[in-house]
C-alpha cells in the first residue's frame, strides 16, 4: 500500500512539473514545440488578434541565445515568457524592451515564444507577417558587464583639476 501510494505521489509530482510548462493557449493559437538550435533558427508566420502559431522553446542553464523579432508592421510583437515561473509576466517584450533579446540562462526551463498583434491597434489591418531568429550564442560571445578598468594614480582625475 505504501508503495502504491509513492508511485502515485511522484505521479502526481511529475504531472505537476509538466503542467507547469503547459502555456495556456488563446483562442485561434497553434502550439509548435521547438528544440534548441545548433545553428541560426529562423521562424516565419502571420500574426492576427491571437491567430497565430506560439512557439515553446527548451533552454538549459549555461546557454547563451540572442533572439530577433522582424516585422513590417507597427502593431506587430514578440513576448517571451518563461514556463516555470508562476507569474504571467513576459520576462521580455519587443512593445518595452527593443527587437532583440540577448541573454545567459540561468535555470533549465521552457520558454514560450508568441507573437501577437495589438488589440490596440487600427482594426482595418489584416495582421502581419513576423520572423523570429533564435541564434545560440558561443560561451565568450555571452554578453557580460566589462570590469572597470583600474585607476591611473600618474593621470589626475577629470572630476578634479590639479591645484596650482
């Protein structure tokens, strides 16, 4: 008995973890599971109110990965979200934080890419068409914060004239 209640304890456990990297999909959306790259991934599609592919991207601590979004259309984005994190915020989005995501990943998870066009936008447009690069990126290539280069003592400091 107490077996049988293990194996359906780690059952339930490992459900859980699965559903937790399940997205939620939107009306009209189609789910594309991707694998992570050894090269330059492009993804081409069409986007309109929620009609559109998502894509779900495995990722592994350790890896660099910088991903593009192009796009003619000025309603047209790109939102990222991580799959194991339980909030619904977008870790990053073209609308706030520019066309290109380049970054080191610090936990294995999944993350979900959709495109979307704005509900805010003029409702005239018939959607748009998007390509999405997900290029992995070599370990020197990771982007990192420069160190500060040490001070000079025989230079005086431009915040400081010299006295004379």
């Amino acid at each position: 008995m107490k077996k049988l209640m293990g194996m359906a304890a780690a059952g339930a456990l490992l459900a859980t973890a699965a559903w937790a990297q399940t997205p939620d999909l939107q009306q009209g959306e189609k789910l594309e599971k991707l694998q992570f790259p050894a090269a330059t991934m492009e993804l081409k599609g069409w986007t309109k109110f929620g009609n559109s592919r998502v894509y779900t991207l495995p990722v592994k601590a350790g890896q660099h990965v910088k991903i593009d979004f192009a796009t003619k259309s000025k309603f047209a984005y790109l939102a990222i979200f991580d799959l194991s994190s339980p909030d619904d915020e977008a870790i990053f989005g073209t609308d706030e934080d520019g066309e290109s995501y380049n970054t080191t990943i610090k936990q294995d998870t999944t993350w979900l890419l959709r495109p979307y066009y704005s509900k805010a936008s003029p409702r005239r447009g018939l959607g748009a068409h998007y390509s999405i690069m997900v290029e992995p990126k070599p370990a020197s290539a990771a982007p990192e914060t420069p160190a500060p280069a040490p001070a000079d003592e025989s230079k005086p400091s431009p915040l400081f004239p010299p006295r004379q």
